[in-house]
C-alpha cells in the first residue's frame, strides 16, 4: 500500500514537472521581448509597436513618465499634451526606482512607447497575445500537481504498515 501510494506521488510529481515546463516554455515562445527605444524628435524617444491580436503589453522603467500612444496620436504630440493622448494603463506599479505599467491592448494596430527626456531612458516592454494567455493557467496547473505530488509521496512515506495482531500461542 505504501509503496502504490509514493508512486502515485511521484507520477503526480513527474506530470507537473512536465505541465510546468510546457507552459513556461510556451508563454516565452509567444511573448515578445524589446529594449530598443530611438530618439523621434529632440527630447522626444519612443518605439513603435505592432501588436496583430489583442494583447496584454508590460511597459518597465527607471524613468517614471512613460506613455503609450497610437500611432494614430503621435502627429503633434509633445510633452504637455502625451498625458491627454496616451492611453490609460490597467495597472501601475512602482518599488523603488523600478516603474511597471500594464495595459490590456483590445485592438491589434499600432504603438508607440513615448518618453520625454533629455537623454535616451532605459524601458522594456514584452506583450503576448492574450490568445495565447491561457497558458500560463497550464503552467500555474503544473505547480499546483508538483506540490500535490509531493505531498502524496511524503504521506507514503511516513505511513506505518499496518498492525496486525499476533495470534496468541496454544
């Protein structure tokens, strides 16, 4: 009994494990990743994006003013009129020098990631289509059965065998 009970932790163990590493590879493989950021007037520096699908896009910053603009936004932009013309984060957060906003882009088209300095600002964006999300609940699945394996392997191994009461001798 004990040794059908560690085994089933570990088959547990061994399918997270894999659910785990699937879904962590998948949601690298569909997630783009950047740096670049180039100079688009004086002062002005920003990165186009195309996003084909509806995506979930993280923006990351030392610089605390970064704004996300459509493309469709960028003709006339300048410092004093980005916040009226960007769009509206879903999140924002910020630990220490470090800037974080998420925003849940619902058309495909075209971005620009805006920053108005005197200097080129250090920013990283990544986005992955929101189709291809679900994922990440395959992975967050696979965490979950390796805690579970693991459990199920420890309770068979701390189990007693069972007693069985010896037949008194005639």
């Amino acid at each position: 009994m004990r040794k059908k009970i560690v085994l089933i932790g570990l088959i547990i163990f061994i399918v997270g494990i894999a659910m785990a590493a699937g879904g962590d590879y998948l949601v690298g493989h569909y997630t783009v990743t950047g740096t670049a950021i180039e100079q688009i007037s004086a002062g002005m520096y920003g990165h186009e994006i195309n996003i084909s699908a509806p995506s979930l896009l993280t923006v990351d910053s030392t610089f605390s003013s970064v704004y996300l603009v459509s493309s469709a936004n960028l003709t006339g932009l300048n410092a004093s009129n980005v916040a009226s013309r960007s769009i509206s984060p879903l999140t924002t957060t910020s630990v220490s020098s470090e800037h974080v906003w998420a925003y849940d882009l619902t058309a495909a088209g075209s971005y620009y990631i805006i920053a108005f300095n005197s200097s080129a600002p250090t920013i990283t964006y990544s986005y992955i289509p929101l189709s291809y999300s679900y994922i990440s609940v395959v992975m967050l699945i696979g965490i979950v059965l390796i805690i579970v394996g693991i459990i199920i392997a420890v309770i068979g191994l701390i189990l007693r065998k069972k007693q069985v009461p010896e037949e008194p001798q005639i």
